[in-house]
C-alpha cells in the first residue's frame, strides 16, 4: 500500500498532497465539464480515466504526459 502523504522519487521527496493538486488543476482547467471516472496509479504514470473521453496520462510528479487513446 502506498503512503499517500510522502512519495520517494527520483529526484527526492515530493508530497502526494503536490501530485493531486497539480493534476487536479490541469483537470479543471482543460476539462472543467468533464467527470472522473477512473484513476489509475502505473509503475510510473497516473492514469485518470475521463467517462467518455480519453484517458489522461501524467508523470509521477503529476505533469500531464499525454492522451492514452
């Protein structure tokens, strides 16, 4: 199980409170009408499943990386 609260990563600690709030934004912000339908956590990706769109991909600190179609 992960502990949500500090993450180690590559280039240290960084907080999963950072993570959430930075994907959260990008959510809001480029897709403001859209609902969560699934959230998804890789080897080294965040996979957010939007109901009835693309998947949304984002790296382990939270930038989005892309569309998964």
């Amino acid at each position: 199980m992960t502990n949500w609260n500090l993450i180690r990563g590559v280039e240290g600690k960084f907080s999963a409170q950072d993570i959430r709030r930075n994907i959260l934004s990008y959510i809001i912000q480029n897709h403001p009408a859209s609902l969560i339908q699934s959230i998804e956590k890789e080897s080294s990706t965040y996979r957010i499943g939007l109901r009835g769109e693309n998947s949304l991909v984002f790296d382990w600190k939270g930038q989005f990386v892309g569309l998964d179609r």
